[in-house]
C-alpha cells in the first residue's frame, strides 16, 4: 500500500520542516481549509497531520475542528493526528473524542513526528486488513457469484450442500439474477466438474428446431439431415444438462423429456435406438411454474421431476448491500479490461446503486457499469454517469448510524405508548427497561406520555 500523507498546517516554514520528516512517503501540503477537502478527494490520503489553527481563525480551533469534523465525515477511515501548542492540551482532548486518532505538540521533534505518523498508516493498514478479511467471510466463495447479502449467501450456501448429490435442480429467479452462473457454480462443485456443462435455451430456439437440439436426429431424419448429429443431452454425457427457461418448452416436448428424466435414455429424431445417457439436469426459468401447471402450460408430473431440489434466487432490489458490492467489483474489472484510470464511485453515485430497484437484476448492473466506466472523465463514476434517472434520496446526505438507531429507539418507544395507553409501567416492561429509564428517554426524545 502507498503511503500518502497529508499535512494541513498554515505556517510555510514548519510545511517545510514536516515535508522532510517522512521518506518512502508521498506528501501533499494544504494551508487551508478549502485546500485540505481538495486534496483529501483528490489523492485519499490514509493519515492526515492536522493543525487547528487555520485561517480564517488561526489564533483559535473552530476552522481546526470544522475540518476534522468534514475529514472524518467524507473519509471515516483516515487517521487524524491534531497537531497543537503546549498550551492547547484541551483542544487534544476534544479532538480525539471527536474521532482523531493521535494527537501531536509543538515544537517540532522530526523523530517523534515520523514515530507518530508512521504509527497512524500502521493502523490504518491493520484496520484495511480487517476490512477485508471481515469482507472475505461474508462473501460468496463460489466462482463468478459477488455476494453479501443474507438472502444470497444463504442460497450459496444450499449450492455447496447440494453440489455432490446427484439431484436435479430448479432454479427459480427474475431475468438477469444470474441463473445460469449458479448453475455453473453447482456443476463446478460436483464429482462431474471435470466432464461438459452443456446449456441450452428452452426459450430462444424454435419449436420445431428444439427437439432436435436436445435429442439430436439421424441422417435423412428430415431434409437437410446430411449427416447424424448429436443433441445437447447426448453431449452433455458424464457431466450436467442445463435446460435455462424451461417454463417455455412446448407442451409437445415435456412428455419425451419427462420420460428422458425417468428413464435416462433418449432416441434421436428418425431414429429407433435408445441411446442410455448420465447426465446432471439443471433447470431454470424466471415464470412462475404453478401458474403454468394451472394454466395448462406445464405438466405437472414433469415439475415434480424437475424439482427435487428447487433453488429461489432473490432479485438484486431485495438483497440488502450486493448492488454496491457487485458495481465496485464490476468496476474493478473494467478498469482493466478497458484500460480506464477510474477509481471508484462518488458520492451521489453510490446512493443511486443503492436506491434503484434494478428490474432488469445483475444483468443490467453489469451494463450499467460498463458504460459508465468507458464514459466517465473523471476519477469517480457520478450518477450521471450511470444514467439511472431520478433518485429518491436520503433523509441526509450522509447515512448516521447514530441517528438511524436514535430513530429507531423513539419510533419503539411511541409504538410501546401507544399500545399499553400511555402506561408508563407496562410500556417499561413492554420495552424491556426501568421505568426511570422510560422517562429519561421520554425526555431526550420529547415524546408526551399524557
């Protein structure tokens, strides 16, 4: 990791002296405020040496602890040593219950200045470390799936269990939820990994062209049969059959899978042998399969075979946390595979992700993603840039875990009033707290109990 400090000190002088404290370091200089958030969005910095006697207050603190408050609201992750006076020993105080890490007095020592901030990039390295450690433990491990959320990695979770049992699967998932990736993802991780994973589209092929696909026809089975051709089914010997969409097989084709499924023997198109094969069947299809059956569109005994083990893929609007995880990895991608000099995502463009109901799932977070990596000018992907209309946005322009549980606590507390008729006592107990407590919190939130 390149170590990039960030010096915000007004005097030209101890600028100078402090630069020269530091090697194998790259060090940026900023003498104001303005100057300071400039440099922090520009270069990211992971330690800041911050003193607080700025201009237009340089004889006080409150341009010092504006800017600290700022740094810690749009890098919570950077470390701030406050550099203060002798005199100052307050304001150090302050600061580190504020959220700066270290503090540091004047005058200038270089040996115990370099000591302190070189042990600043050392946490903050340790901190990274465990980031991504936390985040390597709540991802999915199976290839090609980026995932997060409870809801996903539980489903990744019954890929694993399911992946060595021979037992055919369906899938079950809006467009563009990655169907046909967790289908992969259990073939790779079966016994039959090492033989063909043959996919087919019950959707996209014609009718009259899709039992030959699937079952493959003799020569002079029909005109223009020059020679015998096998089918998907056939191809995929040894290994896994992937029938994507089969909610749209023809009704006149689910009778001879159905039997394919039971028997596992198929006979090409003109032809009379029956040709015994081994294969994994994975199904997927993004209808609703009961109302097929109800409709008369699906064959119910053939559900049934389909479906011994049936796998619920929830649409990417429905899993807390994987839009932005799955765009930062797309990203990363992207930049490489496109060459761009993009870094990541700004603000706005972050609370787009996060907003959008994504109907068309991964799939178009994919696209999305792509585009604005090879349009974007700048360093960061603006909501501009991604093009997903008008978002609604939230309450603040920073998430505060603060003041979503304080929220949270108070709504509990109305609920609890309104449910027991202002009993303060069973509200308590209701609550699980002391009544005392109940009326310190009453208080603090100014909620009436009359």
């Amino acid at each position: 990791m390149k170590k990039k400090l960030l010096i915000v000190e007004d005097d030209p002088g101890l600028q100078s002296q402090m630069r020269w404290c530091f090697e194998d370091t790259e060090v940026f200089v900023a003498d104001d405020r303005e100057s300071a958030l400039s440099h922090l969005r520009r270069v990211e910095p992971q330690v800041v040496t911050l003193d607080l006697g700025l201009p237009p207050d340089p004889g006080g603190a409150s341009e010092g602890f504006a800017l600290l408050q700022e740094i810690l609201t749009l890098a919570p992750m950077t470390k701030i040593i406050v550099v203060t006076g002798r005199e100052e020993r307050e304001n150090a105080v302050k600061a580190i219950g504020m959220g700066a890490s270290d503090f540091y007095q004047k005058p200038l020592d270089a040996d115990i200045l370099s000591f302190v901030v070189n042990r600043a990039f050392r946490l903050y390295e340790l901190e990274h470390e465990n980031r991504e450690l936390q985040q390597s433990k709540s991802t999915s491990r199976l290839k090609g799936i980026i995932a997060s959320s409870t809801q996903m990695l539980e489903v990744c979770r019954t890929v694993e269990k399911i992946a060595p049992a021979d037992v055919t699967t369906l899938i079950l998932g809006e467009t563009g939820t990655g169907k046909e990736v967790l289908a992969r993802a259990i073939h790779d991780l079966s016994p039959r990994a090492d033989h063909n994973f043959a996919a087919i589209n019950c959707a996209a092929i014609p009718e009259n062209l899709l039992e030959s696909e699937l079952f493959g026809y003799e020569k002079g089975a029909f005109t223009g049969a020059t020679q015998m051709k096998k089918g998907k089914i056939e191809l995929a010997h040894g290994g896994t059959l992937f029938l994507d969409e089969i909610g749209d097989m023809p009704m006149s084709l689910q009778a001879k899978l159905l039997r394919f499924l039971q028997e596992r023997v198929i006979e090409r198109v003109g032809g009379m042998k029956e040709i015994p094969v081994d294969v994994r069947v994975i199904c997927a299809t993004h209808r609703e399969v009961t109302q097929l059956i109800a409709e008369g569109h699906f064959r119910e005994d053939l559900y049934y075979r389909v479906s011994e083990i049936t796998l619920k893929v929830p649409p990417l609007r429905e899993r807390m946390g994987d839009s932005i995880v799955i765009a930062r990895s797309l990203l990363e991608n992207f930049t490489k595979t496109l060459d761009k000099g993009v870094i990541g995502f700004s603000d706005d463009a972050i609370r787009a992700i996060q907003c959008y109901e994504w109907p068309g799932n991964v799939r178009e977070l994919i696209n999305k993603i792509k585009r604005a990596t090879i349009m974007c000018d700048e360093k960061k992907i603006t909501a501009k840039d991604l093009e997903l209309g008008e978002q609604p946005q939230f309450a603040g322009d920073i998430l505060n875990l603060r003041q979503v549980r304080e929220e949270a606590e108070k709504q509990a507390i109305i609920q609890a009033l309104q449910s027991t008729q202002n009993n303060m006592a069973k509200a308590a107990r209701l609550l699980g707290i002391t009544r005392p407590t109940l009326y310190n919190l009453t208080d603090k939130y100014n909620i009436s109990s009359s």
